[in-house]
C-alpha cells in the first residue's frame, strides 16, 4: 500500500512507527518529514507522528506533536490506551498541553 500510494499519509506515518521500533530511525524520520509536509494538520497522522518520535526517545517532539493531534480532534483516549505512550500521557508536561 505504501509503495503503491505514496500519498497516503496515514500509511506513510504508521511507517514512521514501525521504522522507529526497528530501530531505523533515519528511514522513519524521512516518512515523519514527508507526512507533515503533507498533513501538517492531520490528527491520525500527528498522533502517529508523536509516537514515532517517542520510540526514538525525543519525548520533546512526542509531546508536541501528541499535544496538537489531542487538539484537532485526536481522542486522549486512543493515546492513553498506547502501550508506546504510557509514560508520555504520565508527563506532566503533556497533561499541562492536554489540559
């Protein structure tokens, strides 16, 4: 699907996780750069985004991009629920943006 439709930002961000878990940070942050030059406004893909860079460990940039995705419409729920996000949601400077 990724191959066949490299638009797809939410399967290029979904990309960004698995790439991020394999360790292969620089192949997920190229998918992270290229879906917000796509879909800098997209709550699927900024949560996605936010939680590729918390498997990389910049929990700076998690929040911040988990922060906005919470405020376009992206349920805290779904994030609380992430086992990947379990420790960002806890940070009180996440709670502090969410709030």
């Amino acid at each position: 699907m990724v191959a066949i439709k490299p638009q797809d930002t939410l399967a290029q961000s979904t990309l960004a996780i698995l790439y991020a878990a394999d360790k292969r940070n620089d192949k997920a942050l190229s998918k992270i750069e290229t879906c917000l030059a796509l879909a800098a406004d997209d709550p699927n893909v900024l949560s996605n985004v936010g939680e590729a860079d918390e498997i990389m460990g910049d929990r700076l940039k998690a929040i911040k991009y988990e922060a906005k995705a919470v405020r376009k419409g992206y349920a805290l729920q779904n994030v609380a629920s992430d086992p990947n996000m379990k420790a960002l949601v806890a940070d009180p400077r996440f709670k502090k943006l969410v709030k």
